[in-house]
C-alpha cells in the first residue's frame, strides 16, 4: 500500500512515516499545501492522511479541490481541534475519516486498513498468476513444491505486475510506486531488480517471464514449454 503524509510539523510527520513503513507500506512525505495538492493529484496513492492546518493550503482547500477534479484517494485529517463543526466541514469537503491529536498510531493505523476495505481492497493471503504463487504475510513465490524468498524491493515489483497481469507497467510507474516520488531512484535500479526477480523465477522453474517491452516498461508472459 502507498500512502502520502502531509503534515507540516516535521518530527510528527517523520515519526508516522516510520510507522507506516514497520507496516511495510511505501511511504511519500510533504509539509506544506501546495506541494501536498500536486503530489495527491499523481493519483498513485492508496490512502492520504493530511493535516488540517498547513502552510500555502489548508487541508480543507485541498480536499476540495481533489473532489472537484474527480480524484477518489481516501484521505483521513489530521486536526489539532476537537470540534465538532471541524469535523463536519472536513466531511463536507469530502474527507473520508477524522483523527483528532493526539492519537494512538494504532487506531491511525485501523483506520488506514478500514478505509482500504471501504475502497474495495481483498485481503489476502497470496496472490496468484498461471504457476506462481505469491505469498503477502512472508515474502515468497513459489511454482509447485518450489519457493524462494523475496527482498522488500523484488515482492514490491513482483506484487505489482502479478496484479495487473496483461497490462505493461512503466518503469516509471515503477519508480514512483516501488521506491517512492522523492526518491532518487533511477531507471537502473528497476533493472537490476527485474534481473533479480527473473533469475528467481528461473530457480523455480517457473513458465512465467517479465518481458521487456522496449521503451514502454515491463509485462508478465507465460511459455508453452
């Protein structure tokens, strides 16, 4: 799961970010308005928690204007005020959920996993393509009798192309989604661990490939063989 946190007190925003990763989940921070309105409008996260009060653009304003232009991504507010009329306008400007500080990261944490049924995630155990099978509770693939464990990185870009089987995924939708918008990531880094990845599914005697498609990004293929 991608989740962006924007919250303008820096300590508080880097300590849910620690927080989200011990979950395993990726990750983006910002801390002010303006810069959290662009990267939500990317369209690539699962779930936005946003402050109410921050610098250049309130959280209200950029919930608004996510609404207007037709972008769904759950978002939960953060806000400093227990009050009631806080609450309702946040609702009303199409916030999904409400969490007043200070909070218990748990209950921020269920209400992540509560939203993400909401829109629709199956919790699962595995996940499944033509022979392979992968594990989500222990980072594995396995074909038949055969598994191998996966780093962090490798299960990131393998769940994500065993999830959209028949489309081609861009390296750069790679980029963003595996190792995050801020990062410095480049191209080659998703080539060395497709490389990685292939060279697991070959250990297992898998039929299933990633196949390069030159210029666009990567696929799943099967061989008859």
């Amino acid at each position: 799961m991608r989740i962006l946190i924007v919250e303008d007190e820096v300590r508080l925003a880097e300590a849910l970010g620690e927080i989200m990763k011990s979950q395993r989940y990726t990750v983006d921070i910002v801390n002010d308005g303006e810069d959290g309105y662009d990267y939500a409008m990317s369209d690539v996260y699962d779930v936005i928690v946003m402050d109410v009060m921050l610098p250049k653009m309130n959280g209200f304003d950029i919930v608004r204007k996510m609404r207007e232009e037709k972008n769904q991504t759950p978002v939960i507010m953060l806000t400093a005020k227990d009050d009631t009329a806080d609450k309702i306008k946040g609702l009303d400007c199409g916030a999904d959920d409400y969490l007043t500080k200070p909070f218990v990261p748990g209950e921020l944490l269920a209400r992540i996993r509560a939203i993400s049924r909401r829109q629709g995630e199956v919790v699962m155990d595995e996940l499944e393509f033509e022979d392979l099978t992968l594990n989500l509770s222990n980072y594995t693939v396995s074909c038949g009798k055969s598994s191998i464990n996966l780093g962090p990185k490798e299960f990131d870009l393998l769940h994500i192309l065993m999830s959209n089987p028949n489309i081609i995924v861009s390296k750069e939708d790679l980029l963003v989604k595996v190792w995050g918008a801020l990062s410095d990531a480049e191209d080659n880094n998703v080539e060395v661990y497709i490389s990685f990845l292939r060279k697991k599914l070959s250990h297992i005697s898998s039929k299933v490939s990633i196949t390069t498609v030159r210029k666009v990004g990567y696929r799943l293929e099967v061989s008859d063989c």
